[in-house]
C-alpha cells in the first residue's frame, strides 16, 4: 500500500496525489499535512508555489477563505518574482476561483483577465508549428 511505500522512499514525490486522495476520503488534515510535506520536499520554488495553490484550494473549501487568498497571493509573487508566467498565470485563476466563490464576480473576472493576458504571452511567444506536422497530427488523430 502506499503508506509502506512512502516508508521505504519519503521523497518520492507522490505527496501532492496523496494530499488529493486523502482530501476525497473526507480527511482535509491529512490532505493539508501531505500537502505541507510537498512544499517541505519540493526540488525548486515553482513547484513550492504549487503546493501553495493546492493549499489554497483546500483551505477555501474548508472554510478558511482569508488564509486562502493568503496562500493564493503567496503564489502569484513567489511565482512573479521566479518569471514564471505559466505559474503567475495558475495563480491568476486560482484567485479567479476564490474571488468567484465569495459572490464576488467583478474581482473573478479581473483575475481572468489578467490571468488569460499571460497565457495569450505565452502562446505568442511559443514557436509555431509547421503547416504539415500540424496536417499529419490531424489525420493521425
């Protein structure tokens, strides 16, 4: 089972799907300690962020809403301050997610703004595709 396999690797990496489960099974604890296991072990700062984000998901659902914006906006400068425009993206929806929740809908829709504003960059600066491996791609499909 996986808490035996957990036992032999602690740093596998598998916390953040445990947090998930344990979270579905009606254990919010649990699934926050996993989550705060994820951050702990995290390889690099984008990936602490999204533990964050996972916490701030739970959190609001647990009724904890302000430390969840909290958490929500830790991730947007964490990941802001690393460049990362996917991450501050996420955020950005994160936070649309919250906003939205709380009844308050002019704030949700200015997060997906911004956040939709970001991904717009990203893909403009992604390179494009050739013509024919898009067509092979299709008839593949």
């Amino acid at each position: 089972n996986w808490k035996k396999a957990i036992a032999l690797k602690p740093d596998f990496g598998s916390d953040e799907s445990i947090a998930y489960l344990r979270a579905f099974q009606g254990d919010t604890a649990d699934a926050l300690a996993w989550l705060d296991q994820f951050i702990l072990m995290a390889p690099n700062s984008e990936s602490k962020a999204r533990g964050y984000w996972g916490k701030a998901i739970f959190d609001h659902l647990a009724g904890r809403r302000d430390l969840a914006e909290k958490e929500m906006d830790r991730v947007k400068t964490q990941t802001e301050s690393l460049g990362s425009q996917y991450g501050t993206a996420m955020a950005g929806y994160g936070r649309a997610y919250l906003s939205f929740d709380r009844g308050e809908y002019d704030a949700a829709l200015a997060d997906i703004a911004e956040a939709h504003k970001l991904a717009g960059e990203m893909v403009a600066k992604a390179p494009a595709l050739p013509t024919a491996l898009v067509y092979k791609v299709l008839i593949d499909f």
